[in-house]
C-alpha cells in the first residue's frame, strides 16, 4: 500500500502586512514556531504576530517547493487575489506585474 504524504505550501501575512510563503507538513507546529519567534535571524522574528491567510496541500515535496518559489516571485496584489479566491484575476494579474 503507498504512504501518502502530505506538504502544506501556506502564505503567511505579517505584521507589517508582507507577506511570507513556506512549505511545512506540519501546518499548526510550523505557525506556533512562527509565533513564538524561536529563530532571531529569521525573517518574520521582528514582524510578529502573522497569521495565516491561504493553504494548499499538495502530495509531493518537489511540488510544493516548486510552487513556493513560484509563489514568492509573484507581486504582492497577486497573492492577494490567489488568498482572496479571485482567479480569474491571476492571468492579468500575471502580465501587469510578473
């Protein structure tokens, strides 16, 4: 019987309304981590509390991180309209910003 695995590409939004994308497959553990400000080199450390706007589970790790990186080239109106649900808007927003 195949093992299913299961990687959580989320986005983040911090404090100062950036917004940060990652790959866990733990999604609850990997936001307390964020919260608690363990790492003080980190990115989100001085910009907390963040919370999560959007999640996708995806079964392959080499996807997930595939589709992060993706992710974190796009501008910040078009994360936006992918948390917002707004697809449609995804392909203009493509050509007017990417």
């Amino acid at each position: 019987m195949p093992i299913f695995h299961r990687y959580c590409l989320h986005i983040l939004e911090c404090s100062d309304e950036s917004f940060y994308v990652v790959v866990t497959n733990n999604v609850e553990l990997r936001l307390r981590q964020h919260q608690q400000g363990i790492n003080e080199g980190c990115y989100k450390f001085d910009k907390r509390p963040v919370s999560l706007r959007w999640t996708e589970e995806l079964q392959y790790i080499d996807k997930a991180i595939a589709f992060a990186k993706k992710l974190k080239g796009w501008s910040r109106v078009k994360k936006q309209a992918l948390i917002n649900g707004e697809f449609e808007k995804l392909p203009e927003l493509s050509k007017k910003f990417d």
